[in-house]
C-alpha cells in the first residue's frame, strides 16, 4: 500500500520496523522509538497509522500516554490495534505530501 523505497527509508532508522494490517488499514509498528529530549518514557513503541482516521489525515498511536514539556489532548485511550491497546493525542499534520519518515517527525513535534 505504501510505496516500498519509503518502506525501507523507514527500515533504515527503525530496525525493528514491521507492517500490522487490520481492518483492511496498514500500520507501521516502530518498536522502541526513541521520543524527543524531555519525555517519560524517553522510548516506547508506538504505530504509525499514514492513512486518514478518525477525522485525522493520519495518527501516531502510542503504547503508553507520554508526558511531555506540555500538556496534550489525549482524545484515544486503549484503542484495540493489532491485539494491543493503544493511546493517541489529538494533533494534525501540515502537508499531504509527506514522505512516512517526514510523517512521522512532524507527529513527533507535537512532543517537543
């Protein structure tokens, strides 16, 4: 569904990467993500969703809420995905354009 060469530049930064497909929806689990300077936890596994859900162009589901430098909108709360429960804040992306790793980084802003 997502083109292969952006696939691998994914695979290139997060080794442990692998697809999760559920509902006819394709998700980019990235194990062990290390998240931005003054997180708790620092790293957690979290699943990119680059398709359009939930009145979002696209999701980055987290394993865990995240405290970060400030207070987000944690508007999903042990959504099922791939047998596992999972968290999401509320947070739009500028650009539908996006390459998956530059998807991913802008989601991660939000941390910042």
């Amino acid at each position: 569904m997502f083109p292969q060469d952006q696939i691998d530049e994914l695979k290139r930064l997060y080794s442990g990467l692998s697809l999760i497909a559920e509902a006819g929806v394709q998700y980019l689990l990235i194990p062990a993500l290390v998240l931005p300077k003054g997180c708790d936890p620092q790293k957690l596994d979290c699943l990119l969703c680059p398709t359009a859900r939930d009145g979002y162009p696209s999701r980055l589901f987290f394993a865990q809420q995240v405290k970060g430098p400030r207070p987000l909108n944690w508007n999903v709360n042990g959504v099922r995905i791939g047998e596992l429960n999972w968290h999401a804040f509320s947070w739009k992306i500028a650009g539908s354009n996006l390459r998956l790793a530059q998807m991913l980084t802008s989601h991660l802003r939000a941390l910042q």
